[in-house]
C-alpha cells in the first residue's frame, strides 16, 4: 500500500502549514471563504449564494406496511409510539402466509439495489427459530430475485424494530417489484415499512454532496431538499431564494471549473467512502463511484483521476490506518468526522467544507479503540467529534476522556447552507417569574436537541403541531447551533410562543459525559466555553448526562456552579427528582422521568412523584419525554389530565428553576449576582465575615441563649469592589422555635465603613418567621457609593438560637416586565418596548397591577419603576400614580405620584423609586401604576431591590 505515497497530490506548503495551525484549539484560521476563530467550536461559512441550486437527492424507495400500497395474507394493523405497522402473532394468525407483499413498483432504478425491511420480534432470546423470509419477487417475471430467511437470534434485541437488508439486481426497467415478508409462525414479528435503496441513486448522492462541499468552501451554493420537514421549509423559511435543479447532472457541467478531478471508492471495501471524502476535500476534487468513473472522465465533464483506491485495501482498518498516516496531518484537528459508509450524503458536504478526516471506528473493538485513540491524542481538548457513534454509549464516553464532545450530526443535510446564515441572536426575553406557593410543579422537557439533523428535521415537525403553545415545554437545542445553523435557531426564536423556552441539550456546547473528564481544568474550560454559547443563544437550562442514565459527579456539579453563572440550574439523567445545590450556587435535579414514551406514562410519573407530597411545601417535578416515542399531543392531554386540580402547576422550565432557586434561598436572576458571603467556611467557599459570638454548625453560623451572650454574629467583610448604585443585602436564616414572646432576636444592617453611616437597618422580632427550622430571606435594599467599604452585620439579641447561612448581593431581587405574563392591566395594551396607554384610547385606571407575590422577603426594599412620557411639557400634571400594595390587607404600603415635568426628557425612560418595608411574611404584594388620563405613558419593567 506504500504505493499510495507516490500517486496522491500533496497541497501546497501553505496549505500544509494551515492544516498544521488548526491542531491547536488556539489558533485563529481561514480558507477560502470559511472562519474558524479560535473562540468557536466550529467554523463559520459564507452567506449562501442569492438563488440556491435546490436538488433532490433521495437515496430509497420506501412504502409503509399499513399504507396502501402494500397488500397482507396475514396479520393485523397496529399502532404504538404514533408509529403504524403491520403485525402477526402467534396463536391467532395463520403461519406460512405472506405479512407483506408489493407495492408492484415499476419505477425502481435498474442495476444494483439493496432491498430493506424493518422488523421486530417480540422475543429474541429463545431458541433459534426461523421467523420469517424476506425477498423481492419480480411480478412481471414471476422469478424472486434475492431471498433470505431470518433467524430468532439475529435481531439484536426484542421490541424495537431493526433494519434487514437483501441486495439484488433489477436487470429491466418497469418491471413490478414486490418486496415480500413471509411470517413463519414462531414468534410476534411486526413490519413497519419496507423498500429499497438503489446504487446509483446512493452514487449520484456521493457524488453531488461532495461537490456541494467543494462549493461551500468559497460560497454555498447547493441546497439538499428536506425530509420529513417538507422539501423547501427551511429555504421557504429563511427566505432563502433557489431554483429546483430537474437533471442533477447539470451541476456537473455548471461547476466544472471548480472540480479538480475524481476520487474513485472501492465498493468492496465501503469505508473507502470515507477515505475518498477525506482526500477529495482536501485536493478540491468530489468523490466518484466505480459505476461513475467512466461517464466521469469522458466528454463533457472529462474529469481527471486524483486517487482510485479500488483494490488497496481489503478491511476498515487498513482504510484509516492509512487516512491517519497520510492524510489526517492535513486536515483540520478541530473536528472528526464520524459516519458510517452507509451514510450516504447528508454530513458529507460539510466535512469536505471544512476539510476534516472522515472515519468510522467502534470504541467497543480493541483494534478500533486503539486506532482511534490515536486520532484523539491528537486532537485538542475542547475539540468536537460530529456526526455518529456505532454505539452511543461507548463512543461518548471515549471522547469525554480525551476533553472531546459529540455534536449529533450524521443525518445533516444542509450545515453548509446554514452555517453561512446570519448570526444575530433574536432571543426572546424570560417571562415574569411566577409568585412561588405551596404547589406542586410540573416541567415537561422534550428531549435530543442536541442532535443537530433532529433540529432540522424532525423537531421542525413536532415544532409544527398545530397546538404548540398550549403547554409550557423546555425544548432542548444544542447551542452549537449558532456555529453550525445560527438562522434556523433564529426561526424558532421567531416562531416561539409564550409557552416555548429553549434549554440546553446534553451536556453544554457538546454531548458528552462530563464524569469521564480526568482533567479538571480542560473541564472548567468546557463549561465555561458552554455558558458563553448558552448565554448568547438565550439559554438559561442544561441537561448534562452521564450514560444514558446517570447522574454527575459533585466536581461536575461545582464546575457547572463555578463557570456556568448565567443558568438558572441544570438537570441530570438519574432519576428521582431529587435536588442538589452544587457550591451553594447551582440547583441540580434528577429527572423525575428520564424518558416518557405515552401521555399515560407522562400522567402515572407526575403521580408517582407527586403521591407523597404533604402540601406544606413545594414540590418540584421534571419529566422528560422521547420525541421519537412521543409528539406534542401527549404533552396536551398530559396537562389536561391535571387541569383540574388546582395544587398542579405546569410552568416554563426556565420559570421552574427561578421557582426552585427561590425555595433554595438563592438569587431567582443569576445575572444579578454580586457576590455570596458564607456565614462560616465550607467546601467551596471562605467566609469572609468576623464573629463575636458563635459558632460555625448546622451549616452556617449559629448562636444560642445557652452558649452566647448578645453581641455580633457577622461583620465584615468591608468590601469596596461592588457596583454603584442600588443593591439588595438578603440574609438567609432560620429561628429554632416560634413559641414564646415576640421578641426582638436579630438586627440587621448595611454599613458604609468609609462614611461611618448605616445605609440600611431592620429588627427581626420572632414572629416575622414564617416557620420553625426553615431558612427564610431578609432583604436589606441601600444605595452604595463607588469603592467605599461595606460591611454586613447581624446582631444577637440572645432570646433565641438562630443560624445564619450567608448573604447574598445582589443588584435585584426580583424583575417583572410591564408587557409579561404574572402582571395584569386594566388599561393600555403592549407596544414594542413595553405597557402603554394613552387618553385618545383608554380612561384612568391602573395600566399595571400584580404579581400578588407572597415570598417577599421581610425588611426593607427599593421598587424601581421604569416609565416614559410622550411630552413633558406644558402644564406640570399628575400622569401616573405608584405604589406597592399589600393585597392581603388591602392597604397601601407606599406611594407616590409622578408629576409630567418630573420627566427630564419626553420620550425617554427614566427610573423612579419607592421605598417601602414588608414587615409580614407571605403578604402578597403588588406593584401598581394608575394612569391619570394626562399624557402618553410608558411602562417598561418594575425592579424590586
């Protein structure tokens, strides 16, 4: 095989020193027309041509078992899954009859063709019985043209239905094929389809997918119809113009000029096909099938031969042993490609586009394993393996120990088109926060949107239910999208209702399982890449998983904690519900349900977790479904089933885990976060405070009657590096016992060390507890001067024992958009930037009124109301009135009226504030304004600090 060092064309030395930069994660490259800066996972491409040749390049003919064109002897229709399929049962069907037979099909391609057949067998553990023949029987002949029959222990596993394949020859054209199962009797078997896949159609598909790769490395100019998502949807839109191409091989004779040659593939030895798309990437050339090669090299395309690899190789292993020695220094080390031979098309273009290796090796073979261990050791940490695994499990976790994840890709089919799509983020807002009660709480999680051909094909489907919107779903995408198909993301960010949120997929920017992670720093590094995808693509959710099933490790957890701030928290595979706070920072759930197949296995998992619950608490519940299994129906009549009781609450898993964070005590918006002051050292934190009284216990800092006399708890930590301007101090702490007199047991305060002035200051007596032994927030608000020292104290009063777990800064606690969701308005309607109303369309009322929270903290808070007035001049009128109201009591806790030229500017936002104190826990409290009827107002959100 050395012969193969003298026939291939080396690039130029320029070409081989870029090649050679790309191995390093660090290095910033381009070519052509593809960027690869050092901050992306993959490379950006150009705007796709202004008219797309758009070509149809189908590979099978495939017919449903229950569809009309295929006639039965035996057997009966049946439908699981949403799937519909053909099935022959034992002791009720007659054996020996044909479960399947036709279509007649008279438009199969002539030549060579692998028939399929997709199977299930109920059991295939018992004895060996044959259990059903297949063939293709020519009608117009009578003659069978290829049969087999199957054995018990061939399908690999029981219930799920696997692909059996026949390859014959269809010798005249318009002949009526049949492709004909014959039930044996032995066992359960059911048909969902069959059909056949012709050469040349998988030829033709080779051929063209590499040239629309060689395109794309200047421009994308090539567009694959779609599948199931229909033909044009994603051209339609994103308003992408093309022309439907009738004679594919007219893009041969259109580009010629930028096709150097031919590599020819050996069919007797498929993973050529994935050598032979390695190599022509890299010479500009397209590959080329046997059958193709004369027609290739004669008149009018007179294509040259850059490499034939027809009879050099007799297995898969000498195949990529040979990519690796002589082509892999070549191409980029940033990606590997990973597709099976069968695969035809689909990845392909894009892996000639940005000039990666192609292979196809099984971490679970020895001889596989190594070789492709030496692919990895290679590649930098924080690279990506994209397409597919021969086994999910085995290969994710084979390239987690190398610092490597996987982006789900094999079945692509127009990365390079969406690639070069704008990448400007349309991200919609989070909805104002729900009021948290004692109620239980249902997230519905739609799973494998970290699989980017999902994202194209069948997630557009489901996308498409005529429903969507009815129930609060965390569709999981990969944020990989904004490399790969940044407009399609756009689209769905465009399409998306109030009820849709986006969620990251497993496990960050990449699939992979972050246990498996030896290197903790390469691991920090992946985390922190993710949050800035995440961050950027709106994501504020992750699902991280290890194995199929499997939780994480705590250095997993605290990594998420440390380096993924902006998530709200994330979810895990093992089941059970239950929660982790990782570094007192990041909530981590199990999974109620890792995979629900059927709205009943939805609805029997929300009331297995949900059986035991005493109603004195929330009570938090995720539930993941299979969109494979499931469709957005079984979603509805899920929710439905609970529609009725009103201790059931089905929200946003963003609004989820705002709701989770504030039963946890931890900031509901983690961007606000200014800093987390433990009250005693920990694991994962220093305390920075000084004690006169005390002790470090029961996970925070504790004084008692019996052991303490009264005297400062916390103080410190004079902090001069916060922001200026208004902030939240919130104290988190629980009280031993509510019993006895309401005693003062606490004072709080806010100190400015450089001016010597308390800023902020509340007495706790006993009875603002809610309860005994829970931790409850009290929030301090005060306004902080640039770079003078802050100190935080808690005096003990010594009539009780108390603990204190730490302080939270924060700039916020808590944000409500005017136009949201939670608010209501009696007056007004939403405009682009916010909640309007004007005295040509509305009378006085209250334009804003809500959220009726009951969980706000007991101390003293700052309401920030951010208006606009279309005119602030002429007479000096009242046009709104503030106040923060306590719907409980039906009082007024403050108010103000805002005066027009109170405005510095017409038609600009400016911020009001209203200070108020909430001395009752679970009161529940509004934040209103009343519009007086005078001039045009604007609200744009109410912050509560």
């Amino acid at each position: 095989m050395e012969k193969k060092i003298f026939k291939k064309s080396f690039r130029t030395s320029v070409s081989i020193l870029l090649g050679f930069c790309m191995a390093f994660a660090g290095a910033s490259s381009s070519y052509a027309s593809v960027s690869w800066p050092a901050s992306q996972l993959l490379p950006s491409l150009s705007s796709p041509a202004a008219t797309l040749d758009a070509v149809d390049l189908k590979t099978e003919y495939s017919y449903s078992a229950t569809g009309t064109q295929i006639l039965h002897e035996t057997g009966q229709a049946e439908s699981r899954y949403h799937q519909n399929f053909w099935t022959a049962k034992t002791s009720i069907d007659t054996a020996g009859k044909l479960m399947a037979y036709g279509p007649y099909a008279t438009d199969i391609p002539t030549g060579i063709n692998t028939a399929f057949y997709n199977l299930l067998v109920d059991n295939n553990t018992a004895n060996n019985d044959n259990v059903a023949t297949i063939d293709v029987f020519d009608h117009t002949t009578n003659q069978v043209l290829a049969s087999r029959t199957l054995t018990r222990h061939e399908w690999t596993g029981a219930g799920s239905f696997q692909r059996f394949e026949l390859t014959y020859h269809n010798a005249t054209a318009g002949h009526a094929l049949e492709f004909r199962v014959r039930w044996l009797g032995t066992s359960l078997v059911s048909l969902s389809s069959v059909g056949t896949t012709p050469r040349s159609l998988v030829d033709a598909s080779n051929l063209l997918t590499s040239l629309k790769g060689v395109l794309a490395k200047s421009q994308p100019r090539i567009y694959t119809l779609g599948g199931e998502e229909g033909e044009y949807a994603w051209a339609d839109s994103l308003g992408l113009g093309y022309a439907s191409v009738s004679d594919k091989w007219s893009l041969l004779t259109k580009y010629r000029s930028e096709i150097s040659g031919i590599v020819v593939y050996d069919y007797d030895v498929p993973d050529t096909l994935n050598l032979a798309t390695t190599i022509a990437s890299l010479q500009n050339g397209i590959v080329a099938a046997p059958d193709l090669v004369a027609t290739l090299t004669s008149a009018p395309y007179n294509l040259p031969i850059l490499e034939d690899l027809r009879g050099d190789f007799t297995n898969k292993l000498q195949v990529y042993r040979y990519l690796k020695d002589h082509y892999w220094p070549q191409t980029t080390h940033r990606v590997l490609i990973g597709l099976n031979s069968n695969v035809a098309g689909y990845l392909r273009d894009y892996a000639s586009a940005i000039e990666a290796s192609v292979v196809w090796l099984d971490p679970r073979i020895a001889e596989e394993d190594a070789l492709l261990r030496d692919f990895l050791s290679d590649m930098p940490a924080g690279s990506a393996y994209m397409g597919w695994w021969a086994d999910e499990a085995s290969g994710v976790q084979r390239v987690s120990e190398y610092g490597i994840s996987t982006v789900a890709s094999d079945w692509s089919s127009n990365l390079t088109v969406f690639s070069g799509t704008s990448r400007t983020m349309a991200v919609k807002p989070m909805p104002n926060k729900i009021p948290l009660e004692n109620k239980i709480y249902v997230s519905f999680i739609m799973s494998d949107g970290d699989n980017l051909q999902y994202m194209e094909h069948r997630f557009r489907k489901l996308w498409d239910s005529a429903s969507r919107g009815t129930v609060p779903l965390g569709w999981t995408i990969s944020p990989a999208m904004l490399d790969a198909m940044p407009g399609v993301l756009n689209y769905y960010y465009d399409t998306a209702t109030e009820n849709d949120v986006f969620i990251s997929g497993p496990s960050g920017i990449g699939y992979t399982y972050p246990n498996f992670w030896s290197n903790q720093t390469y691991l920090n590094q992946f985390v922190a890449q993710s949050n800035d995808y995440m961050s950027r693509a709106g994501l504020k959710v992750a699902t991280i998983w290890n194995y199929i099933n499997g939780g994480i490790n705590g250095n997993v957890g605290n990594s998420f904690a440390d380096y993924a701030p902006s998530l709200l928290g994330v979810t895990t595979q093992q089941g059970g519900g239950g929660i982790t706070v990782y570094n007192n920072l990041m909530p981590a759930q199990n999974l109620n349900a890792t995979y629900g197949d059927s709205a009943d296995s939805l609805i029997n998992e929300i009331a297995q977790a949900s059986s035991n619950w005493d109603g004195q608490s929330p009570r938090f519940i995720s539930i993941q479904a299979n969109p494979w299994q499931t469709d957005y129906e079984d979603l509805v009549a899920a929710m439905n089933h609970y529609a009725h009781n009103s201790d059931y609450k089905f929200v946003r898993t963003d609004t989820y885990f705002q709701l989770m964070r504030e039963h946890n005590g931890l900031p509901v918006d983690p961007d606000t976060l200014i800093a987390r002051l433990e009250a005693e050292d920990t694991s994962y934190a220093s305390s920075p405070f000084n004690h006169s009284v005390g002790r470090s216990d029961d996970n925070g800092w504790t004084a008692n009657v019996f052991q303490d006399n009264a005297g400062f708890m916390l103080w410190g930590p004079y902090a001069t590096s916060y922001p200026e301007g208004p902030l939240t101090a919130t104290y988190r702490i629980k009280i031993d016992s509510l019993a006895g007199n309401n005693d003062k047991v606490l004072t709080l305060d806010v100190r400015d060390n450089t001016t010597g002035k308390t800023l902020s200051s509340i007495d706790l007596h006993r009875s603002q507890f809610k309860a005994s032994g829970l931790y409850q927030n009290f929030s301090l608000a005060f306004e902080h001067a640039a770079g003078h020292a802050l100190e935080f104290r808690a005096y003990y009063h010594d009539n009780s024992a108390l603990n204190i777990d730490k302080v939270t800064i924060t700039s916020s606690i808590g944000q409500y958009e005017a136009e949201g969701s939670v608010v209501g308005h009696a007056v007004g309607r939403a405009v682009a930037d916010g909640w309007q109303a004007s005295p040509s369309q509305d009378n006085s009322g209250h334009m804003l009124y809500g959220p009726y929270d009951g969980n706000v903290p007991v101390g003293t808070h700052k309401a920030a109301f951010r208006l606009k007035v279309d005119n602030n001049g002429g007479g000096n009128d009242p046009v709104a009135v503030l106040d923060v109201y306590d719907a409980t009591t039906g009082a007024s806790i403050a108010t103000t009226s805002i005066l027009r030229q109170q405005f510095a500017a017409s038609n600009e936002y400016q911020t009001f504030t209203l200070d108020f104190v909430n001395d009752f826990p679970g009161h529940k409290l509004e934040y209103r304004v009343r519009f007086e009827d005078k001039a045009t107002l604007t609200v744009d959100k109410i912050t509560i600090h």
